[in-house]
C-alpha cells in the first residue's frame, strides 16, 4: 500500500512499525455542537483509509479521542472553552452537552457507515495519565511553570515545526479578537499543558494535580490517548488538514519529548470542504449538518458517495446542485447494480482477481474515485450476475454505501427502470401460474424478495411494494 505521507510531502509504501499490524489513531470531535458536514468528510476519508488497510491484509487497532474538556476557541490556547461555551448556549451543564453532543456525533458516523474506532476515549477519562506525562516533561526539562500554568518549551526542541511551510509569525497573537497575548509563554509557540490559573476562572471541571487544582491543555490529551492504547510507537495519525498547525505539531513535540524517540511514521490529512464562499465553518452562512441533509431529502450515504468521488487531499467544493448531481448518479449505479440477475454459480477465481485490483487500486493513497470507476469496469463484463453481486460486496467493505441494499430506493425518482423489471417479472409469474409451474412462480416471487420486493395476490390483480 501507499500513502501520502504530511512529514515528507510525498507518497510512501506503507511500513508499519511491527508487521502486519496498524496502530492507528484519529483526533475525534470536540463534542460542544453537532459536526458540520466539513468535519464529516474527514471521518469518512479515515473511514475508508481503515478499511482499505484491512482491505489489503492489515490488522489495524484505531482509537480516536473525544475531547470534552480543555479546547479552547482558539487553537492556541486562547478563548473560552469550547465545552464551557456550549453549556452556557444550551443552559446545560459540561457533561450533558457532551454527552449529547458525543451521542449526536456517533449517530452521524452510523448514518454515513463509518465504522467506530475500536476505542473511542473521552478526555476526561485520562487525567492521571495526562498529569504523568507533563510531570515527565517538566523533569526532561521541556515544560516549565509560569503564571501558575504549565507550558511546553517549543525553542528546546531542534525541529518544530515538523510539517514545514510554518514560519514563527503564523500565530499572530492578537490576529483574532477573542485572542489576547498570554505574557507567561517564553516563545511565542509555547503551549499549555496544564491550566491551573487563567482567566477562565468558572471553568466547570477541575481535577487536583502536582501544580494545584486545574485542567489539561488540549493537545496533552492526543499524546496521552494514543500512548495509552497503541504505545510508544503509532503508525498512522489522521486529521484535518487544519489541525497540521498548531494541534498536531504540539502532539509530535510532546510526545517526542517524552519518549526520546520518532513517535509517528505517517501523518494522514484530509483537506477541507469549501462551500461556494470558502472554508465551511459552524459560524459562517448555513450551519450544514448530516440532520439537515436528511430534512432536506437527502440519504447519508449519498453524501458520503459525494465525498468519495474526489481525492482526500483535493479541497472538495459543496453545493445542493454538486450534490443532487453525485445523488442522481448514485441512485443510477445502485439500480444497475439491482438489476444484476441473480443467477450463475459465483466465479471465486474472477472474486479474487478483482479483490486484488481494487486493493491495488484504492490502496494507492486511497484513491476511492478510481475505486469507483473499478465498480463500473466490473458491471461491464461478462461474468455471470452472482460472480458481479460477489465483486460488488466485496469493494463495498471499503466503499460502505449499501451498494447491494435495495430498501434505499424507495426515496425520490430514478425509479422507471426498477419499475419496468419488478412488472416484467411479475407478468412472467403471471404466465408460470398459468402453465401451472408453481415452482417457477415461487422462485419469482423469492428472486423479487430478495431484493426487497413484496408481492401480494389481491382480487385486483397482483400488487408489489418494498420491504
Ligand atoms: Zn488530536
């Protein structure tokens, strides 16, 4: 396999740190609202990243973070905290909104089939381990104390800015409103590992610590998490391309301070969604969200469709038009795929062959437009229709968008062609009844059922409607 790879800008073959196996982590939501359709594609492209890797014989452990505490407005340490802001909006206490936001966010990812992480940890869960690495980190002589807060020392490391592309002004203080200069920081990068005085004096939740009573800064917790369940050595850290700067290069300073070794081979980001006007952010112009789509019309799964049919490091541009475009399609491809007759002995060998184009195919930097294209390819030869429906289940492990499913249909047009086969099939019955063929009438009537097809004997005639 090959991956684009964020430290060396360029596309690597994929080599993990033990053979065979994955450790692979993924920066989960800030749990203070619902998730923007934006962040969605970045789910969906890690989503698809994990399957294809064990799509190509990997055994892959991920684990993803839930922040619910410590994330402040601004990435740098500045603002309130998000989770604070939150409650007060919604006259709810810290834990509720996060554990309504958090319980939002899992029930978007089923909507869009994507697989939950095989660990999925909340901030809050891991203090002990959080005070352990910044009391590590003081010792080696990478933190220091100031303002009763306690800071990451950037300038005592030979390389900060791992990701390039970042000169020192990229954080211009004060560049925001809500960002005022924090006089404690000795460079001007430095970050927060532990909060015990600040301005955030109501902040809800507080634990005790060595430097007095306080909170976690919020890069700490990615470090911490993922040492915890994939140890000193990760494979594949995923996010959005956003989260490059500050988030993920405080992550690699941190950790590597505290180990004294490379933490993380390869950096895996997914570049943003725009719509027409620019980045999509939860405070600029309709506030997108996987629900709003559904009231609107759309299937979930149409819009993950829409995401795959572009390259994860490309800026994808959404619009309702770009959208009932990869819709149209979509439902096109799924109604070719249901009128592929079920009949034939499946053709293993064929199975395989195709098993590895696809692996070949998507596994180059998770190329899933081409993967796609692949699907088309297999529709348009001539092997028997249970040797395609084998095929087409098989590249649906990775795609993950129902593509044998046939209940899905019932939601808006494209449905001329399902139409004509169902009555097709249901006159041929008719005639099989006639020359008393039970048989073949029963086998009909079981073929229209297994794609979700129910017909029904009435005076009027014979009736049919979906499962
Ligand atoms: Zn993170």
């Amino acid at each position: 396999m090959y991956l684009y790879n964020s430290l060396s800008k360029k596309v690597e073959e994929f080599v993990p740190h033990t053979p065979g196996k994955v450790a692979m982590y993924t920066c989960g939501p800030t749990v203070y609202h619902f998730a923007h359709i934006g962040n969605l594609r970045s789910y969906i492209m890690e989503d698809v990243l994990e399957k294809t890797l064990r799509y190509n014989g990997f055994d892959v452990k991920r684990v993803m973070n839930i922040t619910d505490v410590g994330h402040l407005s601004s990435d740098a340490d500045s603002g309130e905290d998000k989770m604070l802001k939150g409650a007060k909006r919604e006259h709810k206490s810290v834990m509720e909104i996060a554990k309504y936001y958090t319980d939002a966010f899992m029930s978007d990812c089923a909507k869009l089939n994507i697989k939950t992480p095989d660990v999925v940890e909340p901030a809050t869960n891991c203090i002990p381990e959080f005070i352990h690495m910044i009391e590590v980190l003081l010792e080696k002589g990478y933190a220091y104390k100031a303002g009763e807060n306690i800071y990451f020392d950037t300038s005592k490391l030979e390389s900060y800015y791992v990701f390039g592309n970042q000169s020192s002004d990229d954080l211009k203080i004060g560049a925001r409103d809500d960002v005022t200069e924090d006089t404690n920081k000795r460079n001007k990068n430095d970050f927060v590992l532990w909060f015990t005085k600040s301005k955030f004096e109501d902040q809800a939740l507080k634990w005790d610590s060595p430097w007095g009573v306080g909170y976690p800064g919020w890069h700490i917790e990615c470090s911490c998490i993922g040492m915890k369940h994939l140890g000193e050595y990760m494979d594949i850290h995923c996010g959005g391309v956003d989260n490059m700067f500050p988030h993920h290069t405080n992550e690699i300073a941190q950790s590597e301070a505290f180990s004294g070794h490379k933490w993380c081979k390869y950096w895996f980001h997914v570049h943003h969604l725009n719509d027409e006007t620019g980045k999509m952010s939860k405070s600029k112009g309709e506030f997108l969200t996987v629900s709003l789509l559904e009231e609107k019309g759309y299937d979930p799964i149409a819009y993950r469709f829409f995401t795959l049919l572009s390259h994860y490091r490309k800026p994808l541009t959404f619009s309702y038009d770009a959208l009932d475009q990869a819709t149209a399609t979509y439902k096109k491809l799924k109604n070719k795929i249901l009128l592929v007759p079920e009949e034939g002995e499946v053709d293993e060998k064929a199975v395989e062959e195709w098993h590895g184009k696809f692996a070949e195919t998507v596994g180059n930097d998770v190329n899933t437009s081409m993967g796609i294209t692949l699907l088309y390819d297999v529709l348009k030869t001539d092997l028997n229709g249970n040797t395609k429906r084998a095929i087409v289940d098989d590249f649906d492990y990775v795609l993950s968008l129902d593509l044998l499913k046939a209940d899905e249909e019932a939601k808006g047009g494209e449905e001329d062609e399902l139409t004509a086969y169902v009555e097709a099939k249901i006159e041929e019955r008719k005639q099989a009844k006639k020359a008393k063929d039970f048989e073949k009438a029963d086998a009909i009537r079981n073929e229209l059922l297994s794609k979700g097809i129910v017909i029904e004997d009435t005076r009027e005639g014979v009736k049919w409607k979906r499962q």
